[in-house]
C-alpha cells in the first residue's frame, strides 16, 4: 500500500516542480532587476529596467529644454542617454537609412583617433525600439589601462523609442566584448515608452 504522500510524488510532483521552478524564476528576475520611468512631458515616458550592478543618474536640465539627460551606470561601464520626444507626440517616422545616417554622423568624431579605419555599424531591434550603433577603440589606450574617467572604447547609438521618442546614445567601457558590456546593449534594447 503505498502512502499518501508517494501518491502525491508520483501525480503531482513533476507539476509541483515545474510551479515552483515558474515562480522562483519570475521572483529571481524581478529582484534582480528595477524599473525606472523617466517622465518625458506630461504623456509620455520611457521605462527602463536595469538589472542588478546597474544604477541611474538623472542629470537636470531647464524645463524649456526638450531633451532629458540620463546617465546609466555600472562600474566602468557608462551610458549616457539623451531622451528627445516630438513636438505634441507626433510620430517619429524614421527609416532604419536615416538611423545608420545618423549614427554614422556622429561617430565621424571618433574615427581620425579610433584603432578602427572604417565605420561598421550594426542594427538592434526589439518590440519596443530599433537602433543602431558603431563603437570604436582609442589609440591612446591600446595596450594601457585607461587612467579613471577615460575609457578605451566609445560606442555611439541612435534609437528610435516606441512611436515618438528619439534616443542620442554615448556608451563608454574599456571592453566591447564582455557580458557587461552586451547587458548595457540589452538595457537600451529593452528601453519602451509609454504615450
């Protein structure tokens, strides 16, 4: 005869485990991660998880200014974020050209001291944004460790956020290559916004 708690092994343990497995890795995820909102004007908003390590600075800029300046940090790893929303919410229609355009612009000011001889730019997409970004190696530091507050690589993103919402993205880190460095990538992918 077998007991009531071999019964409940044997038809319900599997479920029971997976369950289990269901919540501690929903309650695992939203520990080790935060959300923050960053208040565009009065309807909009863009949400930004961070995972643990990860921490935000607010930089205050005069209200009449239409960009909001975020700093998004962890450790040696830096990215500072320019949030522009259009004018009354209007959508933001710009073509993935005009994207790479505009990320090639920008990273035109890195190229003549960069290791690199080319601007490679690579697309990211997600539900919520599509982007681009280029990232470049200093001379300078080739070979040497950076002293603080410089940094061996820059890389330069431009994203659209949701429907109205443009992101000018500098990305400063002494490697290009590390799981730290794909975590700040997956931070800006997962940027959305709320209209």
């Amino acid at each position: 005869m077998q007991s009531i708690g071999s019964l409940y092994n044997v038809k319900f343990g599997g479920r029971l485990v997976f369950f289990l497995f269901l919540i501690i890795t929903f309650y695992a995820k939203t520990a080790l991660s935060v959300e923050r909102e960053i208040s565009i004007d009065k309807s909009r908003s863009v949400i930004i998880t961070l995972p643990k390590g990860w921490r935000l600075i607010r930089t205050i800029l005069p209200s009449e200014r239409p960009a909001k300046n975020i700093k998004i940090i962890n450790g040696d790893y830096v990215i500072i974020v320019s949030l522009i929303g259009t004018k009354d919410g209007s959508l933001l229609n710009i073509s993935d050209e005009k994207i790479v355009s505009a990320v090639k612009k920008g990273a035109q000011q890195h190229l003549p001291n960069s290791v690199e001889e080319n601007i490679t730019v690579h697309k990211m997409q997600s539900n919520t944004i599509k982007g681009a970004y280029a990232s470049f190696t200093d001379k300078t530091w080739v070979g040497k460790q950076p002293t603080p507050g410089e940094f061996r690589h820059v890389t330069n993103c431009a994203l659209v956020i949701g429907k109205s919402i443009f992101g000018a993205v500098t990305y400063l880190s002494n490697e290009i290559e590390g799981e730290i460095f794909k975590e700040g990538l997956t931070i800006l992918k997962n940027l959305r916004s709320q209209e």
